[in-house]
C-alpha cells in the first residue's frame, strides 16, 4: 500500500526538497504536486542546450535539476506532477499506471516504448524514473491546463518538446487534457488523478 501526500508547496525547489524528505522515510508513496512556472532538467542534461535561461530569468521562471534522468519539461499549475516509490522489482507495473489512470478518466491513452503517454497521437504525460536505494521513483507530468506557448518559448530551441528517456529531449506534438474535460478545474483533475492512479496501482496488485 502507497502512503498518499497531495504537496502543501506550490514552488518546484520546495516540492523536490519535500520528495527527497519523503524518500528518507524509506516507505513506498505516491505524491502528486503542482509548480508555479518552473523548468524542469534531467540529472545529466546541459541547461544552456534545453532552456532559454535568459528568457526564463525575465518571466521569473525556475530552472531545477532533479535527480532522474529524461528530457527538460516545463510545468506551471496546469500541470499534475506525480512521484511513485515502490519497491525496484514493481517499477515495472509502476510504468504501466499513468496510461491505466487516464484510461480510467475517460482519455483514450497510449503508452509508447519511452512510457510517455500520448491522447490522439499528442503527448499529454511524459515520464523518468530514479534509483534511489532499495525504491525506485517513478516521475510523470500531467499536461491538465498548461501553459504551451510559455512552453514553446523557454525549451530550446523554439519548439515544443517534453520529457523522454533521451538525455536530449524528445521532440513531440502536445496536448492538454483539459481539451477533453472542459468543464474540470485543475484542483478537481489533480484529485481525480490522484485517485485513479491509486486505483491502478491497486488494480496491478502492488
């Protein structure tokens, strides 16, 4: 069973800081949180080459290194990041949750070899995963109401790409789920994620 968090933070060095505290306790967990604007860039990923640092310094947009690997992704509060520990030998179920919990929110999604998962051929969740001792942490960012020209404009070199398995970003078409869900609020979607990937997490018998 995951210990559930629903972050209290809304900055990215906050909400990295407190999944690291998370990850001292040594239990499996799913956490989700939501960004004010902010780049995300993978462990072994030059800045200068996936961020417009000039551009993001103007906006007031943070620019963190977290510790798994995969592409540079931008997230603002439109965005649903979530974190799953489990034990090493269930990161392979771990994979298989987001497109089970979009699935299970009405969205046609696809999982492709890089466990990015796409709606209609647009990306909508990109994903990374980190070693981090006897648990695993596997990362998604969830494209609810983003921001996609900030997007387009701060990944480098002007075109829109989120995160893949590469150490250079993957370059893909993207879209929002809102799309789909007019009606929903980002704090509504953030819950009803929340609560489908607990659900798929139990449904693979973790």
């Amino acid at each position: 069973m995951l210990n559930v968090v629903k972050s209290p933070y809304r900055t990215a060095y906050e909400n990295l800081a407190f999944e690291q505290e998370l990850l001292r306790t040594g239990t499996p967990f799913l956490f989700t949180h939501r960004d004010a604007p902010c780049v995300s860039v993978g462990f072994n990923q030059d800045i200068e080459a996936e961020v417009d640092a000039a551009l993001a310094k103007e906006l007031g947009v943070d620019i963190v290194r977290r510790q798994s690997g995969g592409g540079a992704v931008y997230r603002d509060e439109g965005c649903v990041a979530f974190s799953m520990a489990v034990p090493r030998d269930l990161l392979p179920r771990a994979m298989e949750v987001p497109e089970r919990a979009l699935m299970a929110l009405g969205a046609p999604a696809v999982r492709n070899d890089r466990n990015d998962v796409y709606v209609a051929g647009r990306k909508v969740c990109g994903c990374a995963w980190q070693d981090a001792g006897d648990l695993v942490v596997f990362h998604g960012s969830v494209l609810f109401d983003v921001d996609l020209d900030a997007m387009d404009r701060l990944l480098a070199p002007g075109k829109r790409k989120y995160c893949g398995t590469a150490m250079r970003s993957v370059f893909a078409r993207v879209r929002n789920i809102k799309d789909l869900v007019p009606q929903m609020t980002a704090d509504e979607f953030q819950g009803a994620l929340e609560r489908a990937l607990l659900a798929s997490v139990s449904l693979g018998a973790m």
